[in-house]
C-alpha cells in the first residue's frame, strides 16, 4: 500500500501562487506515477497533471502554463505548483500515486484550495 497526504491548501487571491506537496509513504516503489486531481464543488474529479518517476509530465489544457507537477523522490513527494490562479482553480486537491501510467491505484485525503475573486 501507498499512503498519500496532501497539504498546502489554503485561501489566496485571484492572480496568486500557492504550491501543493504531496508526501507518500508505504510500498513507494510501487509509485511510479503520480498526479493531481482536483474536485471542485458539484463538479466530477478531473485530471490536472500526471508525472512519472523520471519526470516526464503532463497537463490538462486547462492549467498548462500556470501549474507545474514536480517530483523529488529522495523525499517522495510531489509538489503542484500554482500560479495565476483563478477562482475556477477552486477545488479539493487530492494526490494519487499508481503502478503504471493510467493508473491510480491510492489516494490522498484532498487539501481545499480556494480563489477568492
């Protein structure tokens, strides 16, 4: 098993920064890919960013440019950085981690990110 905690979260302003850890513990070497999901209010779970161990990553169109995924594995943490943020940035963050690409095999709690207009 993985476990996943999340943190970071917080209240900021339309235009802010604010950037998420991700901290896994547990059976890390099954954790070759991890994301980052959000949930926002009344709103199913997307995808925002995907990265593998060696740090190839991805990104939905709708954060590409503002957020960047990170990893460091001596830490085994994954980090979301958050710039530009907007009030449609509102969500609960939850992390995953997952064998293979396309897998989220475990997840975090979530950390509340909220953009103030």
């Amino acid at each position: 098993q993985v476990q996943l905690v999340e943190s970071g979260g917080g209240l900021v302003q339309t235009g802010g920064s604010l950037k998420l850890s991700c901290t896994a513990s547990g059976e890390i070497a099954s954790a070759n890919i991890l994301s980052w999901f959000r949930r926002p209010p009344g709103k199913p779970r997307e995808l925002i960013a995907r990265i593998t161990r060696g740090g190839y990553a991805n990104y939905a169109d709708s954060v590409k440019g503002r957020f960047t995924i990170s990893r460091d594995n001596a830490k085994n943490t994954v980090y979301l950085q958050m710039n530009s943020l907007k009030p449609e940035d509102t969500a609960v963050y939850l992390c995953s981690s997952g064998a293979r690409w396309g897998a989220d095999d475990y997840w975090g709690q979530g950390t509340q990110v909220t953009v103030s207009s």
